[in-house]
C-alpha cells in the first residue's frame, strides 16, 4: 500500500501527474492518495484507496471515470456514488468494480453492453450489474483495434462467489464462451459449468 507512479503515452492524463503530454517519464499520480491497487485501461487509469474509495483519471470519452461527466482528467477524481469497493478493473472503454456487498458495478463505454446493465446506454456513474448475481472477481476486457479499428469490441467477465463465470457485451468471436455469436447485455453463464 503506497504511492502510486505512473508512465508511458499520456495524452489523455493516464499518467494522472496533472500533466497531458505524449510520453511521460515516471511520475508520482498527484493528490497525495495512499492506494491498494492500480489497473490501467486503454486510456484512463483507475485506483483503489486505502477506505476503498475508487479514483480514476485519463479520458472521459464515454464516462469511463465514473465521476458522472464526459470531462478528461489527468488527476485522480472521485468514482460518483459512494460506493465502497475491494477490487477496480479498467478496460477498453469501461471499468467495473466489486463493491464491499460483492455487487459487480460498471461505467463508461456500453457499445456492445460491456456494462451488463441490460442496455447499451454508456454510462458515466456507476450502474449494477444485472442478474443478482455476488460477484469475488471482475474483468472489464479491452478492445482489439486489429480487428476493428473504429469501433473495437469490448465484454466483461466475472466470477461469482459461487466459482461460476458470466461473461457479458461483444460476443462476435464468441469471447462470452456461451455457446453462442450473440452479444449480450446481461451476464452470461460460460458453458460447461455446474
């Protein structure tokens, strides 16, 4: 637990040193936040506090912050919600957390339903994943821009506390492992599983 340095292409603030530049070297993320855990998406960056409080910054394009905005950041900025998390997963266009009640929420990019809320609404504030479900693990995956360069595709995969996988969002090469070529808005049992 600590500090947190960041570096690399910072054109959107990803590096979160309150500085937008092409390439930044190593750099302490500015606020004076003491964090838990750090995951980097394609262009923001999203961290855990100590209180479980979740911090993000970089681009804002679809709401991928969760401060209920569009607006970019190259400063860590408070999740909206006040919601209590123990794990943060930053994707392509979206990032999704497990809260402390082991409820899944997800923001940002919802293009294909990557959010799982049943829509393909973005988001800009957290939203709960549908389906009931208590989750001890989350992934919010990235975009291949090889295969689709203006609109890469984007899902999210969780385990639940019950050692069961859903998938949910892009479907097209069958990443939800349902069985199926169809996207989904809602999580997904993974076939092949009690």
């Amino acid at each position: 637990y600590g500090d947190a340095f960041c570096w690399g292409f910072n054109r959107h603030g990803q590096v979160g040193n309150s500085i937008v530049e092409e390439r930044s070297p190593v750099s302490l993320v500015s606020g004076g936040l003491t964090f838990m855990a750090i995951t980097a998406g394609e262009n923001h960056t999203c961290a855990l506090s100590l209180t479980g409080s979740a911090y993000c910054w970089g681009d804002n394009t679809f709401g991928q912050l969760g401060d209920g905005s569009n607006v970019p950041s190259a400063d860590p900025i408070p999740v909206e919600g006040g919601l209590t998390f123990v794990s943060l997963s930053a994707g392509y266009g979206h990032t999704c957390g497990i809260t402390s009640a082991r409820v899944a929420y997800c923001w940002g990019r919802n293009l294909f339903g990557e959010l799982g809320d049943g829509t393909t609404q973005n988001r800009s504030a957290p939203v709960a994943v549908g389906g009931g479900l208590s989750f001890a693990m989350i992934s919010a995956g990235g975009g291949d821009a090889g295969i689709s360069p203006a609109i890469p595709p984007a899902h999210s995969c969780g385990l639940t506390t019950g050692k069961v996988i859903y998938c949910w969002g892009d479907n097209q090469f069958g990443a939800l492992g349902d069985g199926t070529l169809t996207n989904r808005l809602l999580p997904a049992k993974v076939a092949f599983q009690p």
